[in-house]
C-alpha cells in the first residue's frame, strides 16, 4: 500500500522509511491503549486514534 500510494505520487520509498514507519505506527498504537484503558474498554475504536 505504501509503496502504491508513493508511486502515485511520484516519489520512491527508502528502505529505511519502513523502519521509521514502524515506529510511528508503534506509538500511535500505544496511545489507541492507554485511551481505550482509560475509558475502561478492552476494544479499541477509530475514536481511539
């Protein structure tokens, strides 16, 4: 998907962006958690991100 989206665009993707790409998606993840505890599901929603 990355790679098609980039290519529409115009652009190459770095082997390294996956890495960094990685990460981001990691934190945002993270905080879809600590949301969705904190309003004491076990679920998480589109409302979470």
């Amino acid at each position: 998907m990355v790679g098609e989206k980039a290519k529409k665009a115009g652009v190459r993707v770095s082997a390294d962006f996956y890495d960094e790409m990685d990460k981001k998606v990691e934190w945002l993840l993270g905080e879809a958690v600590k949301r969705c505890k904190a309003n004491k599901r076990q679920t998480l929603y589109p409302a979470d991100l």
